[in-house]
C-alpha cells in the first residue's frame, strides 16, 4: 500500500499575529481540522484522492471564514463572482468554473464539468446553464454574505482598487481554499476554489480556476494547489512550474515548490504560497507572505494545523 496524505489551504497573505484574537484563531484551526480529517478519512477508507480533495474544499467552502463559496468576498457590483477548479493527476483530467454565482460548491460544479461535459473550462452565463440542466439549486446572494468581506468592499468599492481579502487590509481575513491529496493507490489529486479579489470588475478572473497556474496534478510529479495574487500567479504559472521542475529538472517536491515560491514567483513580486503532494504522499506547503492558513495529516502519522510561519 502506498502511503497516503492529504494537505489544505484557506489562504495565503499578511496577517500580523497580534492582530488575531485567541478566539478567532481557533476557529480557523477547527475549521481547518474539520476539513482535513474528512478528506483523510476518504483516504483512510480506501477512497480516491480526487474525491478527498473534493470533500475537503467543500467544508472549506461551507464555512464563511473562507473566501470561497460561502463568506465569498465581493465584486464591485456588489455580486459574488465564484472560480474553481479540480484536477486528477493519473488520467490529467481536469475540470474549471470561472465567475458563476449562487453555486454553494462550486468546486463540485468543477468536477461535473470534468465529469459531466466533454469540456474542461466553463465560464459566466454558460457555465450557469450547464450547472442549472445538472439541477443545482441556485442560492440567493444572502447565502454568501459575510460582514467583514461587506465592509472589505466598502471600503473600496468608489475606487479603482482590487484587493486580495487577505493582504493589503492587515485585520482582513485570508480566503481562497484548496486541497491536495495522494490515495492508496498512488493517485494524486489537486482542487482549488475562491472568490477571487475584493472589488474585481470587468469579469476579472484570477488563478485559481486555470489548470497550470492555480491548480495542476500529474501523478509522474506532483499534485499543487495555489493562493496569492492571481494575476502573478498566472503570468508565473505556477503550478505547472512546479512540475516542470521535479520532471525535466529532476528536483524533489519541496525543492521545486520551494524554487518557485521563494525565488521565481518572487522576482516577479508575486505574493502568495501554495501547497503539493507527490505519489509518495510526501508535502510541502511553502509561501512568501506572513501567514498561509495550512493543515495536513499523513499516513506516516505526521500532522499540524498552522497559521504563521511557525
Ligand atoms: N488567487 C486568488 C485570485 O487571484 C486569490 C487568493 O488566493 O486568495 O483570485
């Protein structure tokens, strides 16, 4: 039997520790705690890594302390404009939604359309009809609201900015989720999900939807899902980087998500982190801001629930 892992994130940005009551912080924990061990226990079951990664993503979206699905920050229409991905690393099949909204899961849309349609990307009006012939319910905009993102956007809602909700206010709250995860079998599997930026127009569309940037898998290197600022994130390709260093550049996992993190996003000031798994369930969880809210629990027995840089 392989050995088998599975690591989470809700967010990568500034967070000064002093800023974060003890309550608060607890909160996050269990939420990631909670989010961890269910995907862990898909695992543990005999249960596919892409449906860990699945399962795991959907409690992060359940919950309003993350920016995806509920508790989704705000566009600068006052709407929720949701993207998401999901990605299997044997058979490379990947499926991605960008700006659909009233989508309680929209990771889980994702995966239909991977599953359900011969398509991989599905976006706006499209990708709404497509979730509303599957039957998904369409929840209404007060599912999603959070006071603290509402506030986030009135903030700079009369402006030309867009702000990742966890990096330029330093009291705001981290956001995009994701989750990656390698089953008994040996499969790996990565899914990411986010509401994007604060004030984002024009149908702006981040990372995290884009097979290569936000999300990739491939079981002959690594499964990777990312959180920063997309719009470096794509130009860096992130997550495809990582695999392209471990493939033709021979590297192990942590030291490509490190190379990428620490030095090749950074030279092009991209801000952010991500998190990877290898086919022997190894991980690694590097980023380059102040904080990344993180978990993860091996079969090896090894597991940790962080905020900061401890
Ligand atoms: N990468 C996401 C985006 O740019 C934001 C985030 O990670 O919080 O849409």
């Amino acid at each position: 039997m392989n050995n088998f892992s599975i690591a989470i994130h809700g967010g990568a940005g500034t967070l000064v520790k002093g800023l974060m009551t003890a309550e608060l912080e607890a909160e996050y924990k269990l939420a990631l705690k909670i989010a961890r061990d269910k995907g862990y226990e898909v695992l543990e079951s005999g249960g596919s890594a892409l449906d860990a990664v699945e399962v795991a993503v959907n409690l992060l979206e359940d919950t309003p302390l993350f920016n995806a699905g509920k508790g989704a920050v705000f566009t600068n229409e006052g709407t929720h404009e949701m993207d998401a991905s999901i990605m299997e690393g044997n058979t490379l099949e990947a499926g991605a939604v960008s700006l659909v909204t009233g989508i309680k899961n929209p990771v889980s849309l994702a995966r239909d359309v991977m599953e359900k349609s011969y398509h991989v990307f599905l976006a706006g009006d499209g990708a709404m009809q497509f979730a509303k012939g599957l039957g998904y319910q369409i929840e209404s905009p007060e599912y999603f609201y959070d006071e603290v993102r509402y506030k986030q956007w009135q903030g700079i809602k009369d402006s030309d900015n867009f702000q990742l909700d966890h990096s330029v206010k330093k009291d705001g709250k981290f956001g995009t989720v994701g989750a990656v995860a390698c089953d008994k079998e040996g499969n790996i599997a990565a899914a990411t999900s986010t509401g994007g930026m604060t004030n984002k127009k024009w149908g702006r569309v981040g990372d995290s939807p884009m097979v290569g940037a936000g999300v990739y898998a491939n079981n002959k290197t690594c499964a990777v899902s990312c959180t920063g600022s997309g719009e470096f994130f794509i130009r860096g390709v992130v997550a495809y980087d990582v695999s392209c260093l471990m493939e033709h550049k021979g590297l192990s996992l942590e030291d490509a998500s490190n190379e990428v993190i620490h030095e090749r996003i950074l030279k092009i000031n991209g801000d952010g982190g991500l998190i990877a798994v290898d086919a022997q369930g190894n991980i690694a969880m590097p980023f380059n801001t102040e904080g990344m809210y993180r978990a993860f629990k091996t079969s090896k027995g090894d597991e940790n629930i962080f905020i900061y840089k401890d």
